[in-house]
C-alpha cells in the first residue's frame, strides 16, 4: 500500500472542489469542534457536496488525518546560527502550533508524520542543531527531546484546559474551587514537597513551558561539553 504522499492527486474539470478545500474544511471543523466532530460526511456538508464524491480526493479518513496534520505544519522560523536561540524559538513555535490546533499533538501521539511540511520543519530543526554538534545523531536527539518535551507539556495544558471546559469554569474560577481542597493537603502536612511546589506555583503555562525549556537547552550544552 503506497503513502499518501506517494500518489498522484485527483484532478478534475470541475474547480469547485479540491484537496487543498476538503483538508482546509476539515481543519475548520477539527479547530472548533475536535477530531470526534470530523467525519467524511460532515465534511461533506460542509462544502455542499457529497461524500461519495470526497472520495474521489481523498481515500479515506485515515489519509484526511495525514494531511490535516501536515498541512498546519506549514511555517517555520528564521534561524540566526545560534542552536541555543534557534531551538528555544523552534520549541516555542511548536507549542503555539500545538495549542493552536489542539487536536495535533494528541494526533500525532498516535501516528508517525512523513508529510512534506513535516519534513521541512525536522530539516530545519537539525539545521538549528548543526552548530551545537557535528554528530546528526547527538542532533537528532536534542531534537527529538525537546519536541517530547513540546508535546508533554501541551498535552499537561490541554488536560487543564478540557476540565475547565467540561466544568464550565474559567481558569481562575477552577483554581477557586479546588483551593479548599488543596488547603487540607497542605495542613495535613504529609506531602511537605508537595506543599512547597503548590506555594511557589504561581508561574503561568507560558512561563513554566519557558523555564523546563531553559533547563532541557542547559541539559543538552552540558551534555556536550562533558563529551568533548
């Protein structure tokens, strides 16, 4: 069975429909509803068409998935020569994308990408790291590091943000409600590491995502210095 990327793209007479609107739709409906909202029927509807005739484009869900996810991966940034800069600003990159499109990296937890896009953001990635080693694979594992660390720490904010979403709260109103209970954790005295983290807990997701990020880039120079 051939890949998506492998095949030759439907063409018709018709311009009404193509892969790039079907996968731009798609996108839409997955943005504002979820994946479990994304169906070939809906999609459908969605570009007053029929489904028999989606699949003329594309063959199936499965391929639909392959190509949403590569094609939000479209945009990277500039790269200033200093590894250090470049994968911070790569790192930062991702986690915006990733919250942006909030289905992605549960997505991509489950599924390898192989897209163009993709493989133009991971060229640019070991590009950032070339300066840090001439080893591709000491690079390709700082890479693949901090997008492990990227992907952990969006998935920790998507977890916080769909219980504030099924209980209908803001995040400070969340907060509120369960301070009481982290009260008695911290009276009972039985978690006293616990009981500090919570008190010195007053960084945002922003600010935390940047300082385990800080700490992952100072692992890594380490790291290399030590094997110098």
């Amino acid at each position: 069975m051939s890949l998506i990327w492998e095949r030759e793209p439907y063409r018709s007479n018709r311009q009404a429909l193509s892969v790039e609107r079907i996968v731009d739709a798609s996108i839409a409906i997955a943005d504002a509803e979820g994946l479990d909202a994304l169906s070939m029927r809906r999609v459908a509807a969605e570009l007053s068409t029929g489904t028999t005739t989606l699949y003329r484009y594309v063959d199936s869900r499965d391929d639909l998935l392959d190509l949403m996810a590569d094609a939000v991966q479209d945009g990277h940034v500039p790269l200033t020569g200093d590894w250090r800069a470049d994968l911070e600003a790569y790192a930062h990159h991702e986690r915006e994308l990733w919250l942006r499109h909030t289905w992605l990296a549960p997505l991509l937890a489950t599924r390898p990408s192989l897209g163009p896009n993709w493989l133009r953001g991971l060229e640019q990635a070991l590009t950032a790291a070339a300066p840090l080693t001439s080893d591709i694979a000491d690079a390709a594992s700082a890479v693949g590091l901090i997008r492990d660390y990227v992907r952990g720490a969006v998935m920790r904010e998507l977890a916080e943000k769909e219980t504030q979403r099924r209980t209908g709260q803001t995040e400070d109103q969340w907060r509120a409600a369960v301070a009481p209970y982290m009260r008695k954790v911290i009276e009972s005295g039985a978690y006293p590491l616990v009981t500090r983290m919570t008190k010195s807990a007053d960084l945002s997701p922003a600010e935390q995502f940047s300082y385990g990020l800080r700490r992952i880039l100072t692992g890594i120079a380490d790291s290399q210095q030590t094997t110098k």
